[in-house]
C-alpha cells in the first residue's frame, strides 16, 4: 500500500506509451503522415521521461541498499520535496531504514551491556576462531593475568608460553584443567573450562580462565598440616619409648659392666651402638618436633604496624651478620607512613627466614645485595619485597621450594619457607617468588 502512488504513476505511463504507439500505428494506416509524426516526437517524450522516472526511482533505491549495506542507518530521504510519485516510496525506505536503526540500537545495547559485565567479573575470557586460531574477543581480566596486551591470534600464545597454549589446544569442549601459569615472573594455578559454539558456519571454542591459586595454596597448607601433624604423633609415639629404653640399657650395662669379659672390646661395642640409637632416636624426635612448629601457629595478635619500624627493627637484626658476611643489605621505602596490620612477631620471623635465605643464595658473589623494600599495588594491597641478587632458581625449582621437607641445602630442614608461607596464609595474604637463573631472586609478600 505504500507504494501505491509509485505504481499508479507506473502504470499511467506504460499505458499511455502504448495508447501513444497504437496512435501511430493507426495513423501510418490511414497515411496521415504529418499527426504520425507529431506523435512520435510525443512518444519519444513519453520514452524519455519513463526512462528518466525508472532511473530516478533506481537511483533511490540504490541510496536505500547503499544505507543498508553500510548499516548507515541514520540516513533520511526528503519526503517533502520529493515528486509526488517517489514520496510513498522514500516514506517506506524511512520507516525501514527507522526499523533497522531501532533493532540495531537494542543489539548494540545488549552487546555493551554483556561486555561490561564480562569486564567485571574476575574470570579470563578468550574466544578464538577453531580452524583459524584467529583470537574473536579476550576481556580485560585475561589481559591482566596473563600480563597480555594484545592477541591476534591463539598461535602467538604459543611464544609467550608453550606450556598454557598446548594445554589450551589441547582442552576439548566441555573439560575442565587446571595448568600452572607463569605470568611476570610468578607461577600461579588456572582453572581452564572450554566449551565451543557455531554461528555463520564457523566454529568457535570458549575458554574461561579462574585463578585458584590462592585457594590451591590454601587446599594445600590444610592438607600439609593434616599429614605433619599425623606424622611427627606416630613418630614421636614411635621413637620415644625407643629413646627411653636405649638410656635404660645403657644405665645397666654400665651397672653390670664389671660382671662381663671385655676383653674383645664387645661391651664397649654395645655401648657404643646403644649410644648411636639413643642419639638418633633424640635426633628423629627433634626433627618431628620442629615440623610440629607448623601446626602450632594458628592464631593471629593483629596490631597496625608501621613498615619503617619493621624495616629498623630487621636492619639492627641482620645486619651485624650481613656485615660480616660482607653483605650489602639495601631498604628502599618511599612511603615512611605505610602501615600494614598483622602479628609483628611472626611477619618479623617470615622476614627473617627470607633474609637468611638470601643472604644464603648472594654468598658466592663478587658483590652481593639484599634488597629490603615495601610499596602499594593499584588494588591498594601492600606488597614487601626482598631481592638478591644470587644465582636465582629453575622454574622447576620455583614450583617446589614451598613444598614441606624441600630443601636446596644440605643443612636446611624445610621449614623455613613452608613456615613463612603458612604464616602469610593466616594474614590472609600470599607469598609470591620470581627468579631468573643467573639474576637472582625476588620473594613478595602480599597484604
């Protein structure tokens, strides 16, 4: 019906270009050449103007395509001034053109309305297509835990981390994998869920990206205090009364002592064996219960305390030995009114463990630094930093160090670290390390 005007005009001047040709065909008949003639300069005006009518309308409705086709959805045709012919028609390209703006408009309401959220959550997502590899969409999360500006495609993951690109590959849909993730330096746990969608013919696979790292620390510590503490009872349970009898029959062989032949030396064999078992027995309990240590430590005296006083304090500490040890112990603090609120005596026994440790891995260097230092992130956490530049350690290394029982040292017993984590658990903060061989290393302690 909106065209109705258009195809009446139409239709008129079809029906007089026939009239007209009929004419002419009538009057060549009857051989009145002179009207014949004055006709055909009328059809030839009547071709020319529904020549010029079907362009004019050609011309509009290539504007229309043109509007679709760019989704340029703003355009406007004059209805006003337009011949009466070409009005119903740019009345009905307005109102479609009026149409799809609308429908656009709520698409791209939904789209900004999906992508914030999406920004807002904590998971990483990527979305790449499957045959191509070609990266569709990453929201700003995945940027910011996998310290990733830009990807163009899933194939350039592959030089950054080998490891998370094949286990991205290789997850099918529907899966679930947690991978370790070295982002900046740092190893951390991710949670990878995969699933997949086609639309346009094209397959896409989804990949979500949840750091549980924190939470697999926090799973492991519990699971390690379980197993040390039922460990160091049956040890201690076990050794102990082995420890009391071997002084027992110590006591008496040394009572009965001259009652027997000694002339072999065998009494003084016994004693000495009798000894060594006593001695390890002492030593295995000693050992279940410093690992007992672990499991002690399960309340907090929180107090606001200064980092300047927790730097002074570690520096009258360590540094007489660091000096003597030819060690340069630099601090670093910008901020001298940081505070942080947590139990002095343990953060002051974490710090401890980390400078000897450091002072331990800068010991063969010409020139070795410790540097004790504190800042704020962006996400208001304070973060306290000690660096050396020692030897630095493999990623294999790193992913070991706060295992119970690990050590590098032959003298270490494993806890330092183990402790110094389990600590910053209880603040409800986490302990982080980077290192690069050769370099040195960097252990974080976040706020």
């Amino acid at each position: 019906m909106k065209f109705k005007k258009f195809e009446w005009a139409l239709s008129i001047r079809i029906i007089l270009l026939l009239a007209i040709m009929i004419g002419i065909a009538f009057l060549l008949v009857k051989a009145n050449y002179t009207i014949a003639g004055i006709s055909c300069l009328v059809l030839i005006f009547q071709v020319f103007d529904l020549f010029r009518f079907s362009n004019k309308s050609n011309e509009e409705l290539q504007q229309f395509v043109e509007s679709v086709h760019y989704r340029d959805f703003s355009r406007r045709f004059d209805e006003k001034h337009a011949p009466a012919s070409l009005q119903p028609m740019r009345k009905g390209f307005n109102e479609i053109n009026t149409t799809f703006k609308t429908i656009s408009k709520e698409k791209e309401t939904q789209y900004v309305y999906l992508q914030n959220i999406l920004e807002l959550v904590d998971t990483g997502i990527l979305s790449y297509e499957h045959s191509t590899g070609d990266v569709m969409w990453m929201n700003e999360p995945l940027k910011k835990l996998l310290a990733i500006p830009y990807l163009k495609t899933i194939h350039s993951l592959e030089r950054r981390s080998e490891n998370l690109y094949a286990e991205i590959t290789a997850i099918n849909p529907g899966e679930n994998k947690v991978v370790s993730v070295k982002g900046d330096k740092i190893f951390f746990k991710v949670l990878l869920s995969a699933t997949a969608f086609q639309t346009d013919g094209k397959k896409y696979k989804l990949i979500a990206f949840q750091n549980i790292n924190e939470a697999m620390e926090e799973t492991e510590s519990k699971a390690w205090q379980k197993l040390l503490s039922v460990m160091t009872h049956e040890i201690m349970n076990s050794v102990a009364p082995i420890s009391s009898l071997a002084d027992t029959l110590k006591n008496r062989l040394q009572l009965a002592v001259h009652d027997l032949s000694n002339k072999s030396g065998s009494v003084d064999d016994l004693e000495l064996g009798i000894d060594t078992i006593k001695k390890r027995s002492e030593g295995l309990l000693k050992f279940a219960e410093t690992y007992r240590n672990l499991n002690k430590i399960n309340t907090l005296t929180l107090s606001k305390i200064y980092v300047r006083d927790l730097f002074e304090t570690m520096h009258n500490l360590m540094q007489p030995t660091l000096v003597k040890k030819n060690i340069e112990l630099e601090i670093i603090l910008k901020d001298p009114d940081l505070v942080l609120e947590a139990d002095a005596s343990l953060i002051e026994q974490v710090l401890i463990n980390l400078v000897i440790n450091a002072a331990e891995a800068v010991k063969e260097k010409e020139e070795p630094r410790i540097l004790l230092s504190a800042y704020i992130t962006p996400k208001n956490k304070v973060v306290v930093k000690i660096a050396d530049n020692g030897n630095g350690m493999s990623e294999e290394l790193v992913e070991k160090i706060f295992i119970p029982f690990f050590s590098t040292r032959k003298t270490g017993s494993g806890i330092g670290l183990s402790l110094c984590k389990q600590i910053m658990l209880l603040h409800k903060g986490t302990i982080q390390v980077q290192s690069v061989e050769g370099e040195g290393s960097a252990f974080l302690l976040y706020f």
